[in-house]
C-alpha cells in the first residue's frame, strides 16, 4: 500500500515536475549538459560547509481532504524545507466532515477552547526560524487541530507565515486569529488559496513574500576525469563500481580484487548479503598486495530492517567488524522500518566518531524521503533505488537530486533473469553498434549521463573491466531520449 501511495505520489509530484521549470529539472539538464558537453571535462565542484545541515524552513500543514496537502508539498520543494504534517490522532471520518450536521468538525469549530489530539509531533522544532502553516478554513476558521499544534511549541522570534485553501472564503480573520496562541512569533499575513492552484502560483507567493530557501542544494555533476562525485558530505565518491550482491566466498573474494586490479574504486556490500568479510578479506589481501590503499577505495554497506535497525550500534558494529578495514566510507539504510530513524541516528553518531564518513538511505522514494527528511539531522549524502532503463524512476530522480542528494542505481543491467533480455533490447544493441562497445557499457553510460552512479555486479573478470570502460564514448541527447523511451515502469524486484 505504502509503495502504491509512494508511486501515486511520485506521479503527481512528477505532473507538478513537468509543469514548470523548477530545480529539480535544473539540476538534472545540467547534470546532463555537463555530461553532454564535456565527455571527459573536468568539472569543478562547489564545497559548502552548511550542506550537511537541516536548513532553518519547516513547511506544517494540514489537510483533511487533500487539498492544502500539494500546496505545502510544492512550498516545501521550492524551498527545499523539511515537511510535517499535522495528523489528527483521531481521523476525521466523511461523517465528521460534513458541514451544517452539527457533526465533529462543526462542534468542535464552535467550540473555541476545543483541542484535538495531533498524533506524534515535530522532531525538534528548534531547528527552524521559519514556519509555512498550511490549514483549511472550517467555518471562516483554522480547523481547532492548528490551535493545537501552536500551544504545543514555543514559537518565540520564528517567522510564521499562515496559508489556507477553502472552498470560497477567503482567509478572513482565520490567520489573525491565530495569533494569540503564539505571542511571540512575528506572523505573517495570511494568503488562501483555491483547490488546485499550480506550483507557479505558490512559488510566485513565496516569491513576494521574499521566503527563500536557506539551504544550498550543493553541486553533485559528476568530474568525468577523476571519475568522482562530491557528496553533499564533502567526501568524494567514485561514480562506477562494483555490485556484490549473491558473490560468495572464492567468487566474492576474486571478484572484488579482479575490480580493484581493474582500476574500480567503489566496492557495494551489506549486511544482508552475507559477504562482508570476504569483501573485507579481498580488500585487506588487495592492500597488502600494493594493489591499492585504503584511502584510495570507497567501500559502502549497509544494515538492514527488523533486528538490525532494532539494535543499531549492535549491527553496525558488527558490519565494521566484519569488514575489518578500518572505517566505512558509506553506510546506508537497506530499507524503510519502523526504526529507520532511530538507526539513521546511530549512524550520525558514528559519522562523529569517524568510523564510518558518509551516510545515506537504499530503496526510498519520494514520500518515505518527504517523511524522513524532517525527523533527521544529516541530510543523506546518497540513495541507492532500482534503476535501469525499463524501471527508470524518471519521477524520482530529479525529486532527489534536487536536494543534493547523490543517486545510485541498483540492478543497472536489469537484476537476475532479466539481464538477457535488457541487454539485447533491439534500441540498446543498436546504440552500441553505433558506438563500437557493448549493451552493459552503453547502459551504465546512460546513468552516468544522467546522473546517476552504477554498481554492476559480476563475477566475470572481463565484464568487471568491460564496465569501467565508460569514459572513452558519450552518448546523443538523441540516444539519450531512445533509451528514456523504453521506460516501463517494470520492477525486477519486490521493493
Ligand atoms: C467542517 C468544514 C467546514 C468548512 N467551512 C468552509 C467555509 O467556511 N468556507 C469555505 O469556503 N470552505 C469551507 N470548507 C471547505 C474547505 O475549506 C475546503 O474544501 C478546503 O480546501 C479543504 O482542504 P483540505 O482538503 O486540505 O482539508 C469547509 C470544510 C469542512 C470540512
């Protein structure tokens, strides 16, 4: 259900997306132009030393029919701010809503001292100077859940700009009435907005309300001549590598090496794979045999749902012992759990104590993202999803890499069972006759074109090389296009 709701949204956010001109698409055509332009320029990267922390801009709303709830979605993204939705601890039902029955919604608007309970709450309210409250009029009024919401915090100095969406009222007193249930914050005026208004409007209101994001989306084009991209966490990170996902043993051990012989540089394991300690074991021997250093590799892994993000320093111990190379210079969430955040947070902590350097999310999409954003500290540096030309997320994409966020596709060539077919696909075949290499090179060139960092796994020697090969060719805006055609929205896996 969570991941129809995920894709619903993500559709919608991607109508919203194609409306207009927004950062996200930027950030994207530029990605793709410096690509295009340069093949193997070098590209400068912007270091920011406030990336890594929550910007000061919380956009709440509330929104009973879905109506408010796009608005604050689209104010949220132009802002780049963090989102919270107040939810009522006990819906309101069709029955409560309806107006004139002398129903919930209507007793408790004529009830001035009525205070419904908001389910959860914000994770720390100090972190923003600037609060977008979004609500419905009820009754020439903001719904008594918003008078709620401002008596549980203190509000003192922030900026608090109310917007409401009705049928036909307009904002009326709702705003200024709200007032005296937060004295000290420096209110806005108020503006309402009709059901249905587009990203335009509400970006010109932000526009005139001189509200802008605090937060610098930092620099993620990928450096073609260093073959690296710089995260969000200022450490660099190489844009292709090496999928351990099924090597075991012997293979395991002779595949990661036979990358590292190869000139790979970014190694991928988890907990869930089973095979941390021959990756650690390959790269140990790889070291020891003057192959590389440890500074020179990125090696990124991850804790998984269930027992695991249960105990999280426990396992994330236990991911650093078994790979036993030091530190980890990535560590990402292998899936969304209940205790996604309070393990995210475990790994904050050992971001502080330097054993692992970067951190960052796998299989997260746009509202798990919306959701998670406002319960963390450490913006992720990168998030690792399904991508492949018939699974493209061409939705989700831009959504994360307009907040600084580094993608990375997992089952580049289509996943297990799949492979075959991908890699004959008759558009693809073509494109590599055209340009002298193989199916699997013109398809990770396709993700690096579009951003995108790729972790083929393989255990066959020449195929590891084979997909290092990259730099050398680039493809047309038109194969480019050829390839986005072929979108399918097929997923080769269950999540
Ligand atoms: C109990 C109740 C009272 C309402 N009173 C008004 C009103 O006074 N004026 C108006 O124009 N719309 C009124 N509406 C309609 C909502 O304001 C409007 O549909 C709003 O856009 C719903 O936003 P939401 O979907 O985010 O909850 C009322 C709706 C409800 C449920």
């Amino acid at each position: 259900m969570k991941r129809i709701m995920t894709l619903f949204l993500a559709i919608i956010l991607s109508l919203g997306l194609a409306a207009c001109s927004n950062r996200a698409e930027l950030k994207e055509t530029e990605t793709f132009l410096n690509l295009e332009s340069g093949g193997t320029e070098s590209e400068t990267h912007t270091m920011n030393n406030e990336l890594n922390t929550v910007n000061g801009t919380l956009v709440v709303y509330f929104s009973a029919t879905g109506t408010t709830k796009p608005l604050a979605e689209y104010a949220a993204d132009f802002l780049n701010a963090d989102l919270y939705e107040i939810v009522p601890e006990d819906p309101y039902t069709e029955e409560d809503l309806a107006y004139d029955t002398d129903g919930r919604a209507d007793r408790e608007q004529n009830d001035a001292s009525a205070r419904p309970a908001v389910s959860g709450g914000v994770d720390n309210i100090d972190r923003y100077d600037t609060i977008l409250l979004g609500y419905p009029i009820w009754h020439g009024q903001a719904p008594r859940i918003i008078s709620t919401f401002l008596e549980t915090y203190d509000f003192s100095g922030k900026k608090i700009l109310p917007f409401c969406t009705s049928h036909s009222s307009g904002i009326g007193s709702s705003d200024v009435n709200l007032h005296d249930l937060a004295k000290n914050a420096e209110w806005f005026e108020g503006r309402r907005f009709a059901a249905g208004t587009p990203r335009e409007d509400i970006k010109a209101w932000l526009d005139e309300m001189e509200i802008t994001a605090d937060k610098t989306v930092g620099d993620i084009s990928f450096d073609l001549e260093s073959r690296t991209v710089t995260l969000n966490s200022g450490h660099e990170m190489p844009i292709n590598g090496l999928g351990t996902y099924s090597l075991h043993g012997d293979e395991c051990i002779n595949s990661v090496k036979s990358a590292l012989q190869s000139g790979v540089r970014l190694i991928d394991t988890a907990s869930a794979y089973g095979n941390e300690e021959e990756v650690g074991q390959a790269i140990r021997e790889a070291i020891d045999e003057g192959i590389v250093k440890r500074e020179e590799i990125f090696v990124t892994t991850k804790i998984y749902p269930g027992s695991e993000m249960a105990n999280p320093e426990e396992s994330i111990q236990a991911c650093l012992d078994r790979l036993d190379i030091g530190y980890v210079d990535m560590m990402l969430l292998h899936h969304p759990d209940v205790n996604d955040v309070k393990a995210y947070k475990a790994m904050e902590k050992f971001v502080e104590d330097g054993k692992i350097r970067s951190i960052g999310l796998s299989n997260w999409y746009v509202e798990e993202l919306i959701e998670f954003l406002s319960q963390v500290d450490t913006i992720p540096a990168l998030i690792q999803n399904e991508i492949h030309p018939y699974y493209q997320e061409n939705d989700v994409i831009p959504f994360i890499q307009g907040k600084g966020i580094v993608v990375q596709g997992w089952y580049p060539l289509g996943g297990r069972g799949h492979t075959a077919e991908l890699l004959n696909d008759p558009v693809i075949s073509e494109i590599a006759g055209v340009h002298g290499v193989s199916s699997a090179q013109v398809i990770l060139r396709w993700n690096l074109q579009k951003g995108v960092v790729v972790i083929p796994g393989s255990s066959n020697p020449e195929h590891i090389k084979e997909n290092t090969e990259l730099y050398h060719f680039s493809l047309t805006e038109e194969e480019m296009y050829r390839i986005s055609a072929l979108d399918r929205g097929e997923k080769h896996d269950w999540y």
